[in-house]
C-alpha cells in the first residue's frame, strides 16, 4: 500500500545531510524525530566508546564460526515496506544493539550503518510479525537478500557491489539476536507515530479553514472548557488561528458538530500519540534484552491499533466537515462514498477512510484470537490510517480553499460595483443608490488559516483544466493564471462553470444523476488534490515553514488565554503556605529527634535508575523531551534516589531524612489529594542491625508524626512480604503472578472482595480454588480473620498451617521480634496485623505498612484513606553496586495530610455558630512599629533595624503618613501582639509608646531600651499561634469608649504638635460630638473588612484597640 508519508522520500536519500546522528553512548539517537530523519537520508555515524566496548566484547576467533555463505536468488518480495519504514527498522535494530552487550562483532553493526549510509534500499516484506523481515535483515548481513535498484528488484549481492559494500557474514549466534524482537515493528511505529504528530497541528489548520470556508458558529466549541489538556491545547490552537476572522461567528448561523468535536478528537489522538511516544522511546533507550522481554508482552500491539483507531478519527471528522459544505455541491465525491464510486475515484478519501476502518476491525479481530500477536500488521494498520488522514484533510483542505476562494471572488465582485457606479455617474448615467461610507463588503481570514490557504493556493494553482501542469514561476502572470484556474475548477465544482462553446467537444459525464462530473473535471480535481496533499504531507518541506508560522502565533496568542495551573498541580498561597510550614516543621522536628541528617538529590534521575523499580507503574514516570545528551526522568520517589546515593558514595549505614517533590504522570483527582506533583516527607536506615531494630524506629516515628499532627484517628496497617509470598505460595499461586496478584489484593481497602476475585480470576487467570484460598487469610467478613491486633494475629497464623511453610516461619519470626520491640517503646497501640496489605512496588523484600486516617477530627468528614507507607527493601541499593546494603523506610504524603490539616486549622477561624473569629496568620511578625505625622518613615526603619538586630521578628509599613486607626487595625487582623506608636513629642522626649494588643495596654519606653525591652517581651509569647482570633476590647477601654469628646480638643492637641499616642490617657476623659458621630459611622459599617487585609472593620466587638482610641483615630482622620 502507498502511503502518504512515502510521497517524496524516495528522492530525499539522494540529498544526505552532512551532519550524522551518532548510534550508541550517551549523546545516541534515542528519540523518534531521530529515527524519522534517519529513515527519510539522514547519515549515521557509530559513536567511538561504543564502538570501542563492542570491540572489546565481541567473540574471540577461537569461539567464532561463520555461517556457510549462501547468497541464492532469494524468493521475491510481496508488499515490501516503505524505504523509509525499511530504513527505520534497520536503525531501531541497530541502536538496541549498540546499547547492550550482544556479543555481537563490531563488524556487523558497521556493515548495517555503512548499508544505510549508501542508500542501499533493501526489500523487507509486510508481514504478521517481525519473524520474517528480521530474518531477511540477518540474511542482508550475509550479502543475501533483495535490494531495489533503479526501481526494480534485483540480488542484493549487486547492489554491495555496486556501493563497493562487502557483507561481513553472521554466525548461529548473531543470527539469532539480529532474528529477535520487534524491531521492525518498533521501526515502522516510530515513523508513523512521528509523523503524526506533525500531521495533528496541519489537521487542527485545515479544521479552522473549514469553518471560515463554512461560515459557522465556533464561540461555544472555543469557550467551552475540556477535561483534558491536549483538548484545552487544540482549542487554543484554533483561538489562534481564527484570531480577527470576519468569516466565522456571524449572525443567525448554527454550530457544525464535525468541527464542536475538534478539540475532543484531535486531543485525543494527541494523547495516544504522546503515550505512544513515551513507549517507544522506552524500547529504543533499553538494552536490546530487556526491550524485547518488554515489548513481546503485546502492549507493542495494542497500543499501535489505538493510534489507528484515533488518527481514523481525525480522518472521519474530516469527511464530515467536507460532507457538510454546500457551496461544491459536485465535490460530493470526497465524502460520498456512492458518488466517488460513481465518478470511479477509486482514491477518493472518503473510500480510503473506509477501507483503512475495515482494516482495522480486521486487524482487531485477528489480534484478539491470535496465538501470536500481529504487531506488523498493527503498524501498517497505523500507517494507513495516517494515509487515510493525510488524503482526508488535503481533501478537506482544497474543498476549503476553492468554497474561500469563490467568496473572496464575490466579495472583489461587489467592492467593484461602487466604483462602476461613480464611473457612469461621471459619464452622465444615474448611479445607483448606495449607502453612505460603503463602497462594498471586505473580505479577510484569521491570522493562522490566511497561512495555510496561501500554502494550498500556491499549490493546486500548478495545473490547468486541460490537466496540463504549467510552471509557476515561469512568468510574471503566472500566479494570475494559477488563480484563474482555481477559480475555473471552484465554479466547475459549484456547477457555474460549464464549459464554454468553441473550446471543444463536450466532456463525457460519469453518471447520469443531475450535477455529475466529467471526466476532464474529475482528472483536474485529482491533480489539485495530490498537488495539494504533496503540500502538505509532513515530511515534505513545503509545510515545514508554514507550521512553524503557525506554532509561533500560538505562542504569540498564549498571552491572551487565562493563565492556570498544568492539571494535576496546584499554586499556594501565603495561608497554605502558613499551614504546611507547621507540618514540616512538625515532621522534621520528629526525625531530628530520632537523629535523622537530611540529604538532598536532583529532581531528575538517569531513566535507567528508575526503571524496573516501581512495577505496573513504571508508566507513570516522566521522561524529559530536552535531555541534555543523557536520557533523564524526573523522580517517581525519594527511595530511589536514596538507594542510588547510598551505592554511589559507597555509604555502608545512614539514617537520613528527605523533604522534596517527586512527580507522577497519574490522573489527579485533587479533591482527594492525588497530585501529579507533590511532596514527600522520607525517612529511610540504611545498613546492617539487630533483626527488627531499624523497623521498630520507623514504625514508632511514623506515630508519633501523626500523633502530633493530630488530624484525626489512624492506624498503621502491618504485614510482611515473604508471609505474603507464603500464603500464595500455599494457596497454589504460580510464582510468576505473584506481583499480579498482590496488586489485586491491594485493592481490597477500595472494592469488595467480590470485585478482587473476579480480577484475579477473569483477569489475572488465577485458579478459582486459588482464589477462594486466598480469600481465607485476606478477607474481613469470614472467621478467622487475619486483620487485628499484632500479638492476637501472630498467635493466629502460629497455629494455622501457613506456619509450616519455610519463607513464612522466617517471617513471623521477625514479626514476633518486631512487635516485641514497639511494646518497649508503647508503639503498639497504633499498629494492626492485616494479611490484606500487599503494596506493590517490586523492591519491598520484609516488613510492609501503610498509615490509614480512620476518623477525621470533623464527625461527617469523608476518609482521606492512605496517608503514609513504607517497607524494607534489602536489595534495592545491589542494583546500582555490587554490594547490597539492607534498608528500610516510610514515606509520608504530605498533600493528603495538608489538606486534612488546611480543614482543621480553617474550622478553628469560625465560632460554633459558623461565624468568622478569626484568620490564618501569614506572617510571624511579632512587633509593628507605627507613627503618626509626616517624614517618620526613616524613623521607623531605623527602629525596625534595631529591633531585627535584636532577633525580633518587625514591621515598619510602607506608607509615608499611616493613620493610627489602620495600622492598629492591621495589627490585630494579623494577629501582631505588639505595637510601637510613637508621634513628634515621644520623639522629642526620646521615647515611644509599646501596646500589648492582646492585653489592651501600653507602656512607655525610652527608643534606647526599646531593642533590648521588645526583646523580653516576645521572648515570652511561647510558639506561634497559627490562628489569629478577633479580639474583644477590655471592659474598661469599653466603659472609656461611652465617654464623648470634644473633636476640637482632639484638633487643637494634634496642632499643638501633641501626638495623639503621648495624650490618650488625657483624651480619654473627654466629651465630644465627634466622638460620638465616630462611633455611630463605626457602627454602621460592621461586618465589612478589606479583601487584602490592610483595612478593618472597625466595631467594637472587631477589634482589639480600646474603644477611647478608636475614637480619638477616627476623629483624626476626619
């Protein structure tokens, strides 16, 4: 089958770039855009260390034997693959090999590299599976096999000879490496899928045309918010591209469902093609053993006719968009399937489309029932459904175009009509009528579309309607006569464009139904369409330029979007971050108690220490596009890291603390405190002890951290992973399910048992019996129950015949120990023996455990569930060195705490009748230092300076002339326990006045003790209160406040030069009306407070300032 991605490669291998990708070591080609350039010419070179240690490894001479050198004509090749799927195949075959030891001649591999490097194309046929094309890639290595030569097959034996290329032969045992695995498969997904991606944004381009040629409505597809990012992202994409388009959103015109669903499917076929990105650049940058071990388990397969099933998708919404344009009427044929086989256009897209879907049902079929998974025949079944993508949207794209290309010609049409007019008045005819400002409607496209249907008009203006190609750039009037030819083929497609008498015989009809085509019209129209399909085929270089015009005004266009947070990820504030502070502090606190150092690693890893490490959930581990020359990961956790360090710097024992953010690429669900980014707090002991000893210490921090943050009942559920083993080892568990059927189990604290055995039986292929035996020791509604209290459980499983079983008596033995260490340390009253717990990460070798939150502190909470887990793991740090070094450690969720924490801390700002008492405090400022009158701003940083020398926690405001009502009152709302107030005759008297809030009372204090006095005073305020509540005024400031002033006596004291703060004692006394109108205007505006905090409400049950000042402040400020 021709494909698509084929057009033009062929003729790509005769211009080689002179710069090579490099094969092996750690700059090596490990990414698919690496592969595709590769497989469409690009050189090869094998890097020198790599090189050097396959030398070194290679056989000696003495244990090498050549096969016998058999190079008869071998049997033609029926539907070979592509020179490029060819080429990309020899190249994925040949970086497995170079990452691994193959024991394979440094030979061999130069040979494949130096095959490449001549454009040898070698004939590899189309098979099910690898079997057969890998096996003709090992012949190839014997000089065997067919290559193509000026278009013919011909003996691949002439071909070396021509490229002056001699065959270095194989022996028995590099024939069998080069025959394994699914390289070719690997090789021809890697193409497709890259590809692809390239294709998706020219499909969202083609989409935007569509609309503007369609004139539909697209605010609400473009407003709408999607579930998923790369939805969002295809949305911004088309925001940007119809950005300033007069075509689209007019008045009285409807959505089109084929375009609403735009952002859903191409987002999705965006994810699948991520996904499949991520798989297949794991398989290249793995050890050829290990990759096939990986990709020979079917995923390979799968996850190819899922790519198909979604870039069949785009191609289907495409035929869609076409069907719905009512402008071409004739243009049918595209989306018609009956008028395509009418008008006999066998390439039609809307036939292509439909024959690659019933490929893929085919294909489905036969990967279901087969004994051996088809992963060729998934690939190819991708690669035509990228074919039928490609013909789809150039189809899709030129339909737009040519409807875009007849309302622009209207549109000139109708602005000449004016001018017609003031010509004939000028001659002495009567003009029509026209309206005032209006010489015509304008015509003009989005900032994005206006660039891809210039690209398609450059190229489908390349033929006539004789069907005769003409030459672009042969003369200045050849861009007119490309635009009259568009517009010729437009309106033969509109049924307007007839051919004229004189110009020939008329053209046969293919049909008889009304609007046919003729066969001429149907010939140009299948020119256009390759012409324009060639355009935009992402491996040419036409559409190269215009995407990246394309992706900057997407950039461009960010700015205008609302910004938010990347999903799973959340910002936090100063009260969240008020909150957490406590809880690290909390959790720190309890490890250095226990001797804990910290240590820190970089948030990214080499990808091959976090491989193999983590299980089924290795698929969650980020992998990092720019790389830096090595292949990274961003760390899944901190254990991991540990190890790594611990084997790298040789550390024989530790106990060390870890506080940092490890990522996971899960699905967040934030209400529930899954996150893809997130903290974890660790604690791990590594090196050789006592049985049990280190266990107990963990066991005994992890209560006592979640005793002090005292969010609520927990238990710490316990059980032992060599028991675990036992017990399916008993129950007739084959080991290799082990691991499958430990997750399964897992389960049980979310689903029913039920739910559990049928996932082991129907899913995992367990035994029924099996099943029903484990359900014995993991279930909690039979007797007897293995889930309770640790001594009463141990002498269950003493006297149950799992004892008897060697791996298990070793293990209760350690339990035994174990629990006898935390009675000693009354840790015990937390913890429960429960066989259910089976965690299943693959490095735990003893002891498991995992902290569950029983009971929030708020009755009617919902359980947040897991909030804390660990194990021992003896062996993790021998997979990095040649010496294990035993460890053991939990690890701390922190967000799930966090959030139960945030709920508490916010309920304790809210009396018992819901009514707000008080706020987080987002500072620890311990003194604001205030004044009253113009220029004391200096003042007061001098102040502040000499209390920050002191240790003392100071404010000073930014305002040049605060006013004593807001700066009190900014004092109280932050929870500030004391104030400094201080006006021009404290100055003049070289002193200040200190107020204690939360008292109500001052003191005056001379400016040169005040440093060493504030000192003593905040020395005695013990730890930070989290919470700062509203304070009720003293009874006596309340009696003071009843006592009117006199507003003139206030004014007449602030003329005099008296501060306010040296005379309040004095005003306090008196009577006034103004005294009393501030109180009344307080009054009025209770229950109203500031957004930021800065200003307050000012009523008397709100503040903590005596009332008698708040009058005085008042009167002031008026």
């Amino acid at each position: 089958m021709e494909l698509c991605l084929a057009i033009g490669a062929e003729s790509a291998l005769l211009n080689i770039m002179t710069t090579s990708v490099v094969i092996g070591g750690a700059s090596g080609a490990a990414d698919l855009q690496a592969v595709l350039q590769v497989a469409q010419g690009q050189a090869i070179a094998l890097d020198v260390a790599t090189a050097d240690r396959i030398k070194k490894e290679s056989p000696s001479p003495k244990d090498f034997k050549l096969e016998p050198n058999d190079i008869s004509a071998a049997a033609e090749v029926e539907s070979p693959l592509t020179n490029i799927e060819s080429r990309a195949s020899i190249l994925c075959r040949l970086i497995s090999l170079a990452n691994g030891s193959t024991k394979l001649r440094l030979a061999v591999l130069q040979y494949f590299v130096d095959l490449l490097n001549s454009g040898t194309q070698l004939l590899l046929t189309s098979a099910n599976t690898d079997a057969a094309p890998l096996q003709q890639i090992a012949d190839a290595a014997a000089g065997a096999g067919l290559a193509l030569c000026d278009g013919k097959s011909s003996p691949l034996s002439e071909a070396l000879q021509r490229q002056q290329l001699s065959a270095p032969g194989i022996s028995q045992q590099e024939r069998a490496m080069l025959q394994s695995g699914q390289w070719v498969t690997l090789g021809a997904a890697a193409v497709t899928v890259q590809t692809a991606r390239q294709l998706l944004l020219c499909g969202t381009a083609v989409a935007a045309l569509s609309a503007e040629a369609l004139q539909i409505q697209v605010k609400a597809a473009l407003e709408d918010e999607y579930a998923g990012k790369a939805a969002n992202d295809v949305v911004g994409s088309l925001s940007a591209l119809l950005k300033d388009s007069p075509r689209v959103n007019p008045r009285k015109a409807a959505p089109l469902e084929a375009f609403a669903s735009v952002p859903q499917c191409h987002g999705a076929a965006d994810e699948a093609l991520a996904s499949a990105t991520t798989t297949l650049k794991g398989l290249l940058t793995l050890p050829a053993q290990a990759a096939q071990a990986q990709s020979s388990q079917g995923n390979l397969t799968w996850m190819l006719l899922g790519v198909a099933s979604k870039l069949l998708a785009v191609a289907e919404l495409s035929v869609k968009r076409m069907a719905a344009n009512p402008t071409l009427p004739r243009a049918k044929v595209f989306a018609n399937a009956a008028a395509a086989h009418q008008a006999k256009m066998d390439d039609s897209p809307v036939l292509l489309v439909q024959k690659a879907r019933a490929d893929l049902k085919r294909t489905l079929s036969e990967a279901a029932e087969a004994e051996q998974e088809p992963s060729l025949t998934a690939a190819r079944a991708a690669a035509a459904a990228l074919a039928a993508a490609c013909r789809a949207l150039a189809a899709e794209a030129l339909l737009a175009s040519l409807t875009l290309s007849l309302a622009e010609a209207s549109t000139q049409a109708s602005a000449k009509a004016p001018k017609a007019a003031k010509q004939e008045a000028a001659d002495g005819a009567k003009p029509k009528a026209s309206k005032k400002g209006k010489e015509g409607p304008s015509f003009g496209l989005g900032k994005g579309t206006v660039l891809i249907k210039s690209l398609i008009d450059s190229t489908a203006s390349q033929w006539d309607s004789s069907g005769a190609m003409t030459n672009g750039s042969s003369s200045n009037g050849s861009s007119n006569e490309g635009v009259n030819h568009v517009l010729q083929l437009a309106q033969q497609l509109q049924g307007s464009g007839e051919q004229e008498a004189g110009q020939g015989s008329v053209p046969e009809t293919l049909g008889e139904a009304p609007g046919s085509l003729d066969r001429r019209t149907v010939m140009n129209l299948q020119q256009a369409l390759k012409a324009v399909e060639q355009a935009l085929d992402p491996l040419s270089n036409k559409v190269g330029p215009v995407l990246a015009d394309i992706r900057s005004l997407i950039e461009s266009n960010q700015a205008n979007r609302k910004p938010k947070a990347a999903k799973g990820t959340r910002d936090l504030g100063p009260e969240q971050m008020a909150i957490r502070e406590v809880a690290f502090n909390t959790i720190t606190s309890v490890f250095k108690r226990h001797g804990a150092v910290c240590i820190d690693t970089p948030v990214f890893e080499l990808r091959e220490t976090l491989m193999g490490k983590y299980g089924e959930d290795t698929k969650l581990i980020y992998d990092l596009a720019d790389q830096g020359g090595e292949i990274l990961s961003l760390r899944y956790d901190l254990t991991v890291p540990f190890a790594r360090y611990v084997a790298q710097h040789a550390i024989t024992n530790m106990k060390r603390y870890h506080i940092a953010k490890v990522y996971r690429r899960d699905q967040p669900q934030m209400t529930k405190g899954r996150f893809r980014e997130f903290y974890q707090c660790d604690l791990d002991i590594a090196g050789s002890y006592p049985s049990m000893v280190p266990d107990s210490e963990i066991l005994k921090v992890l209560v006592e951290i979640l005793s002090e943050l005292d969010i609520g009942e927990f238990v710490v559920k316990l059980n032992h992973r060599r028991l675990l083993d036992a017990m399916m080892d008993l129950c007739g568990v084959p080991p290799s399910k082990f691991r499958a059927i430990c997750s399964a189990i897992d389960k049980l604290d979310k689903e029913p048992w039920e739910e559990v055995r049928r996932e082991m039986v129907d899913g995992k292929g367990l035994d029924p019996k099996a099943a029903d035996a484990i359900g014995r020791y993991v279930r909690d509604d039979v007797e007897p129950k293995f889930q309770g209290q640790p001594q009463q459980i141990l002498e269950k499983l003493l006297a149950d015949p799992l004892a008897q079983e060697a791996a298990a008596k070793e293990a209760l033995a350690e339990l035994t120990t174990l629990f006898n260490l935390l009675g000693h340390m009354q840790g015990l009253h937390h913890i429960q023996f429960n066989m259910s717990l089976a965690r299943g990460l693959d490095y735990y070798t003893g002891v498991i455990y995992e902290a569950v939150m029983l009971k929030s502190w708020k009755v009617g909470q919902p359980q947040v569930g897991s909030v804390a887990a660990g194990g021992r793991y003896d062996k993790l740090v021998g997979m990095f060195s040649s010496k294990d070094v035993p460890a053991v450690g939990v690890s701390i969720g922190i967000e799930r705490v966090f959030n139960l924490l945030e709920d508490k801390v916010m309920a304790g700002c809210k009396d018992e009748s819901g009514a707000v008492c008080g706020k987080i405090r987002e500072t620890d400022t311990e003194v604001l230092v205030t004044s009253i009158g113009k220029g004391m701003q200096p003042k007061r940083m001098e102040m502040c300076a000499a209390l920050w020398a002191q240790g003392v926690k100071a404010e000073f405001g930014y305002k040049a002339a605060p006013t004593i009502k807001d700066a009190l009152g900014y004092a109280d709302d932050n929870g500030i326990p004391f104030v400094v107030l201080f006006g021009e005759s404290e100055l003049a008297s070289a002193s200040v006045k200190v107020k204690d809030m939360e008292q109500g009372t001052e003191e005056v204090v001379s400016i040169s003790e005040l440093p060493s006095h504030v000192a003593k005073l905040v020395q005695g305020l013990g730890k930070r209160t989290l919470v700062a509540t509203k304070r009720q005024a003293p009874a006596s400031d309340q009696a003071a406040s009843a006592m009117p002033e006199q507003a003139s006596s206030r004014q007449e004291d602030t003329s005099a030069g008296q501060s306010p703060a040296s005379s309040t004692q004095a005003q306090n006394s008196k009577k006034g009306q103004a005294g009393q109108q501030a109180k009344q205007g307080k009054q009025s505006k209770q229950g109203k407070q500031s957004k930021e905090g800065k200003q307050r409400d000012d009523t008397a049950s709100d503040t903590g300032v005596p009332a008698g000042e708040r009058v005085q402040d008042e009167a002031l400020a008026s």
